[in-house]
C-alpha cells in the first residue's frame, strides 16, 4: 500500500504544471499583456492597434486534448483607404503570409488579404491548427498552454491587431489569452467548480466505505451482510468513470486512478470483514 501511495503521488505531479509553465514563461519580461478571459461565441479584440494595417481574426472552433491540438480557422480584413495614404504608390496584395513559430515548428499561412467594408460572406477563411503543450492525465486538472510568436512576412502589414472568437464546443474551458502583435499564447483549462465537482463524485464510494466499515464495526454485522454492503459499493464505482470522463480523453485520469484506489480499499475491506468472521477467527 505504501508503493502504491508513493507511486499515485509522484504520478499525479508529474508533467502537471508544464503547461502554466509555458504560458507564464513565454510571457517573459518584454513579451505580450498580462492574460484576458477569452468567452465563448463573444469576439475579443485581444490586441487593438489603430495604426495596424490588417486584422487578423482568429476563430477556435474545436479543440482535441488526445493530440493537443486546438483547430480554427484565420481571416485577414484590411483598411483599403489607410492603406493608400500609407502607400500611395503600391496596390495592396492579393495575400499575406502570416508565420506561426512554436517550440517545436514553423508553420507559413497564406491567407487572403479582403477589405474591412467585406461582408461575412466575402471574407474567406483559412483553416489552421496550433499545438498545446499539456498532459490530459492530469484530468480533472488538465491544462493546455499554445505559445507561438507571430510574424507577417509582408511589408507594412508587420503589427496587425488581434481578435479572437471561440465555439461552443470549447465552453468546458476557461480561456485565457496573452496576445499582441508578435505573441499568440493561450491557456485553456477546465473551471474550478467543475475539478471540484468531479473529485466530490469520484470520492463518493471511498465515504461509503468508511460508513460501512463503521457500521459493521460498531454493530459487529455478520460476513453475509457485510460482503454485500462491500458488493454494493463496488457496483457504485462501475459507472462513475463513463459518467465523469469526457469521452474524448483516451487514456488514464487522475480519476481512473482515484477510483481504483477505491475500487482496491472496497475489495481488502470485503476480504478483512469475511476473513473476520469465518469460523475460526470470530472471537
């Protein structure tokens, strides 16, 4: 039993703060604001610059913890008539270049330079995907950190303004956004009372143990009973796992360890309680 509480200590720290230690690293002295919340389906200018001559848009759509990638797609509007008087000479370019730098990878994105006047319909949007560094084990204290720094290879269009918008299917985060001209650094992590919520549920059969252990111990129950009380808990852990991992995790949790933790104490109490009372060893 020792092994296994040294063992479940040291897994459950490790790798667990990688992903704050990203994100609060790669915001190092010089870098991008102090974070903002991101909010679901709620578009956040997340780095205004009136002197920008492009704005990229970024839109999150989906995000896959297996693979730790977060996929959306990227628009870039620009203001015709700024950019005139800034260039009087030159026609604006049917494209830019935006280059995405993360720590393992440079990704170039070509993506269609379209007046701010466009509608929705106009303005086309190119897919990309950005990699989070985080260990989905941790679940429910899972954290996802994307770190990239940002630069358009088109001159003139070198510090564009920022705005990000997030789908519902990234509501079960809090989004955290550190993001300017040159940084694109996100921190996704589940909310508190939802951690706390599932550590509440997942311990439940362990507080049902130690009311049946009390009551076998203070009313001295026979073994028959007992091993069915015992029965009853196990039955209550089966479920529990379905019900509390997302099914998209496909590995093991935190909680897949915390239950079979519990799932271990439930079968050595039935073991104790019926080796209690066999004949032979009842006093």
């Amino acid at each position: 039993m020792t092994g296994i509480t040294l063992f479940s200590g040291q897994w459950l720290g490790q790798r667990s703060g990688d992903a704050d230690y990203l994100f609060r690293e790669n915001r190092g002295g010089g870098g991008p604001p102090d974070p903002i919340s991101i909010h679901p389906r709620y578009r956040e200018t997340v780095s205004p610059n009136s002197d920008s001559l492009v704005r990229l848009d970024f839109t999150f759509d989906d995000f896959d913890p297996n693979n730790g990638s977060l996929q959306g797609h990227l628009s870039a509007l620009f203001n015709p008539n700024q950019y005139i008087r800034r260039f009087p000479q030159s026609k604006p370019p049917p494209q830019i270049t935006v280059v995405f730098y993360s720590v393992f990878e440079v990704t170039a994105v070509k993506v269609p330079l379209v007046s701010q006047d466009a509608t929705p319909e106009e303005v086309p949007a190119v897919p990309i995907t950005l990699e989070a560094w985080g260990d989905l084990r941790a679940f429910p204290n899972d954290r996802y950190a994307i770190a990239y720094f940002l630069s358009i290879n088109d001159a003139g269009f070198s510090y564009p303004e920022v705005s990000v918008l997030t789908g519902l299917r990234l509501s079960g985060y809090d989004i955290s956004a550190s993001v300017d001209s040159l940084y694109l650094n996100f921190l996704l992590h589940r909310e508190a009372l939802q951690e706390v919520w599932v550590y509440v549920i997942a311990a439940s059969p362990f507080f049902l143990l130690v009311a049946l252990v009390w009551a076998s111990l203070k009313w001295r129950r026979d073994a028959g009973v007992m091993a069915i009380e015992a029965a009853v808990g196990l039955v209550a852990l089966l479920p529990l796992r379905q019900v509390l991992v997302p099914p998209e995790l496909g590995t093991f949790t935190r909680i897949d360890l915390l239950l079979g933790l519990e799932f271990l104490a439930i079968i050595c109490w039935m073991v104790i309680a019926v080796g209690a009372f066999v004949p032979g060893h009842s006093k």
